[in-house]
C-alpha cells in the first residue's frame, strides 16, 4: 500500500474539462519553498538559469535546457541558483485516459521514475532540444487560447510522453533511490504544520521522530534541505504572508498566529526572508 506523504496536499485547481495548466515561474520566492505535493502530474522546463530540486529526499540539480518529472504525490521543493525562470506543466493523468487504451505504457515516465526513468532527464541525449521545442509550443498555445488550441496542446503533451518513453526509458531497472527515515520526518512535518503557533524545540522535534537532536538534524537537512528550525521559520512567515493578504488581522495578530512572540523579531524575519515588511505586503 502506497503511503501518501504527511505534508499538506497543495489543491491545484485544474479546470474539469480541460485538466492542464501552464503557467511561469520566475525564481522561488521563499513563501514557495516548502515542501508540498499534490495529485497533478508535472512537467518542468528550464528555460534559464539553474537550482535544485529536492524530491523524496534526494537532490537533483538542474540547469537551462533541463526537464524535469514530478510525479503524483511526490514530496517536493525548489530552490533557485541563478536567475531561475521556469515553465511549468501540471495535467491530470484523466486527460489522456483514450490514450491509454492504445498505450497503456503512456505515462511510465512518471509511474517508473526512479526505476526506468530519472526525474531529470538525460541532458545529454539529442532529443532533450526536441522536447524542449514541443514545451515552448505548448505554452505558446496554451498563453494564446486561440480556436482549437486544447486540441493542440493536448497533441503535443501526447507526443512529449510517446518520446520520452522511446527515447529516456533506461535498460537497467535499478531499485529507486529511498532516504531512509523519510516517513520519519515526513510525520515531523505533520505535526508541525498542524500546530505552527506552537512554541517547538530542536529538543521536542527530535523527540518526535525518536532520535537523537543531532541525528534528527542531519536526517531533516538530508530529506528538506534546511535545518529544522529554519525551515519552521520559513512555513510560519508564508502563512504570515497569506494571513496579511487574505484577512483584515492586525500585524500583531498575524505575528501571534503564526508563533512570533516578538513583534520586532517578526518584522525583522519578514524583511530578510520576504523581501518586504509586514505594513508593505498590504500597501
């Protein structure tokens, strides 16, 4: 039985008769550099710049031309090196339902990753520019919502997949690489997520995975990427973030809600993580 991850479930809202969406990022801003999944397949082409994600506990580092699977959930989190702009293709795998019928093997780049097909595709392959070329088109498309454009869109998505499975699928099927201890923390994150006012210790969060603080630090860097305290830092100001554009709370109720104590502190962290204080984000 497939255990699903523990992290709140990101709700991509995908239009029911047309289950895609194709949308640019430009960097990852620290309010989306949590950890999160979701049921949406998706697809990720680096049109310039570099960074790395981390999926299931593992790094990936990515680069210009890159494409990237992500697979449903799969526990992820981007971070940006340089001058990070990326597109993104999310789809429900219900969209291709008559496709498979013909092919059943269709959507094996995501069911098979880590198995017979890597999160990031093999840069060095001929036909990665190709599938790069067949993205660019279909964000093109999809921007222009000309007549028929969900016909096309949907064609070259068809096409996409029939390639990768021709040309990326690899001979070897080498287990999928598991951090061990991943479920651990993914139940860590849980409960912080549950109670982020509370006042949490490295002490308390090791407790809760039953290790030793030091063991759990090295466990929580491996699987998220940051230390545990960062990363609570991080989950509390972009709920903070989301509090100040959503609702009518005063800043000091917000800083509360969220576990800041300390107003000054609050504005202080909200300035170096977010870019902007408090008062500005409503300005």
């Amino acid at each position: 039985m497939e255990l699903l991850p523990s992290v709140s479930k990101d709700e991509i809202a995908l239009p029911q008769a047309f289950p895609i969406m194709i949308s640019q990022s430009v960097g990852v801003t620290p309010t989306f550099q949590r950890l999160h999944w979701h049921k949406a397949l998706e697809i990720n082409y680096i049109e310039q710049g570099s960074g790395y994600y981390l999926i299931n506990g593992n790094r990936y580092d990515f680069r210009q031309g890159d494409i990237v699977l992500i697979h449903s959930n799969d526990l992820h989190r981007a971070f940006e090196a340089e001058e990070l702009v990326m597109s993104i293709v999310m789809f429900d795998s219900s969209i291709l339902a008559l496709e498979q019928r013909y092919d059943a093997e269709l959507l094996n780049p995501f069911r098979d990753i880590g198995l017979r097909f890597d999160h990031v595709l093999d840069r060095a392959h001929p036909m990665l520019e190709r599938l790069g070329a067949i993205l660019k088109e279909m964000s093109a498309e999809f921007e222009r919502k000309e007549p028929h454009f969900e016909v096309i869109v949907r064609a070259k998505l068809i096409q996409l997949l029939a390639f990768v499975n021709r040309y990326f699928m690899k001979n070897s099927k080498k287990e999928a690489l598991h951090v061990r201890g991943t479920e651990t923390i993914r139940g860590v994150l849980r409960d912080i997520e549950t109670a982020i006012a509370h006042p949490w210790t490295l002490a308390e969060l090791a407790d809760a995975a039953h290790l030793s603080p030091s063991r759990f630090s090295s466990l929580f860097v491996q699987v998220v990427g940051t230390s545990p305290m960062d990363y609570l830092i991080q989950l509390r100001l972009g709920q903070a973030a989301y509090l100040l554009e959503s609702t009518d709370m005063k800043i000091i109720e917000v800083a509360a809600e969220c576990g800041f104590r300390n107003l000054s502190n609050f504005n202080r962290l909200f300035k170096q993580h977010i870019g902007r204080l408090p008062s500005e984000l409503r300005t």
